[in-house]
C-alpha cells in the first residue's frame, strides 16, 4: 500500500490502514459510508509540560 496523507474516518477510528480511495476499499468490504472529515489539529504541549 502507498502511503497517504489522510485516512478516512472510519479507518482513522479503526487505526487501520487506508488506501485513501474514496470509498477505500476497507469501506466497501464493510458496507460503510466513507467520509473525509478534517484531521483532528494536534494540540500543544500539556500545562505540566509547560511547568517543567
């Protein structure tokens, strides 16, 4: 498989590895609507971080 850059939601939620088609094919074997949604943004460092 080629890496690609977003998996879809329900692979993303699976943490399984997509083919990035729409629909990947792990949507189509399982019969689920395969969406794109935004990624997650990543958040900053925790405030206990920030203390140390």
């Amino acid at each position: 498989m080629t890496l690609v850059k977003y998996a879809c939601d329900y692979c993303r939620v699976r943490r399984v590895k997509c083919d990035g088609k729409k629909p990947c094919s792990r949507c189509i074997e399982h019969n689920f609507d395969c969406t794109y949604q935004q990624p997650l943004k990543k958040r900053g460092p925790s405030l206990l971080e920030l203390e140390a």
